[in-house]
C-alpha cells in the first residue's frame, strides 16, 4: 500500500504525540511508516523511498512565525530532502493566544509546494493539548487522500 514517512519537531511532547498516532492510523491502513525526530535526521535525500511525507511541527512566536527549534535546520535545507512528485501532508501544535497559530504548518506545506511537492490540502492544526480522536480522523483522511 505505500511507504510512509512522518517526521516530527516537538519541544513539549504534543507533536510528538500527535506523530506517533498519525505513524500508528497510517500503518493499520497498511503502510509502512518510518517515525522520526527531526532533531535526528538530515534533509539530504530524506524523503527518498517514500511515497507520502507526513511533517509534524509546533509554532511559537508573536512578532514571527517561529518553527519549533528542532525542526529549523530541516526546513532551511528542505530543497535537498527530495519532495519534488511526492504527497506532503501537514500538521502542527500550538497556541491559538499567539499571533501566528501554527503558522508553521502553512509555511511548510508552502515551501514544500514550492519544492514540487503533491501537498495534500488537509493541514491540522492543533489548538493546546492533542486531541488523539482528531489526530486519528485526520490521519485516515490523509491517507484516503494519498491513495
């Protein structure tokens, strides 16, 4: 059924959270899924091997979008990873009382489109602490979406 990657920047756990729930609804849908840290894994060729590429990242900030601090170097080299033909999906946690909430999803998924990658308009963006019955719904939709 295809071969899935998720990768995850989390500084409190909620992403983190809401990754290895997605890893665990996309590989009961019959994927094999490869969880990682991003603070673990370089852009070069990253995405290689995989037919759908699943970015978790929380957001801080209020005078600017602010990817979560483990995830930055990821995104800066993002061009090297390899997205061009591939499906892309996004989500985020973060804080709704900032004035970019979880503007780190849509700039993601914009530089990823931007990289020719096949974004698959169904970005989550999590307000607060992880809601595991949203991150399933929304995993099973990426999937369909994938297929």
């Amino acid at each position: 059924m295809g071969k899935a990657l998720v990768v995850f920047g989390s500084t409190t756990g909620n992403t983190e959270t809401v990754a290895e729930v997605v890893a665990k609804v996309l590989e009961e849908s019959g994927m094999a899924v490869d969880l990682k840290n991003a603070a673990k894994v370089k852009a070069a060729g990253l995405a290689e091997g995989y037919d759908l590429v699943v970015f978790g990242c929380s957001t801080w900030g209020d005078d600017a979008i602010e990817l979560q601090e483990d995830f930055i170097p990821l995104y800066d080299d993002l061009e090297a990873a390899g997205l061009g033909g591939r499906k892309v999906a996004v989500f985020g946690c973060g804080d709704s009382s900032y004035t970019h909430f979880c503007g780190a999803v849509d700039a993601i998924a914009e530089k990823a489109a931007s990289l020719g990658a096949k974004v698959i308009d169904l970005p989550l963006k999590i307000d607060g602490e992880p809601d595991e019955a949203e991150a399933r719904d929304w995993a099973r939709e990426v999937f369909r979406s994938a297929a």
